[in-house]
C-alpha cells in the first residue's frame, strides 16, 4: 500500500520513511540512508517537495 506525501513533506523522505521500507531495510533503526542524510543536511529540494 502506498500513500502519497501530504503537502509540504518531501516525497523522498516520505517515500523511504513509508512506502519503500526495504530501502532503508539495510540500514539500522533509525539510520538513514545517503540520500536522507543529504537531505537533513542541505535540506529538502524544492522539486521534491509534495504540493
Ligand atoms: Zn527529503
Ligand atoms: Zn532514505
């Protein structure tokens, strides 16, 4: 089941934290991956905002 990012939620964040679990499934609890960690560092790019 997946659930589309509410308004203003990146929809990567989203997407990993939510619909694609298994990408994160490597990592441990509450680890990010690369990508995530990019985006909590330089914050979330405006394209991948939901809107
Ligand atoms: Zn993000
Ligand atoms: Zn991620």
């Amino acid at each position: 089941m997946t659930r589309p990012a509410p308004r203003g939620q990146c929809r990567q964040c989203w997407e990993h934290a939510h619909n694609s679990r298994r990408i994160h499934k490597h990592l441990a609890p509450r680890e990010n991956c690369p990508e995530c960690v990019n985006h909590m560092t330089n914050g979330h790019p405006h394209h991948m905002t939901a809107k």
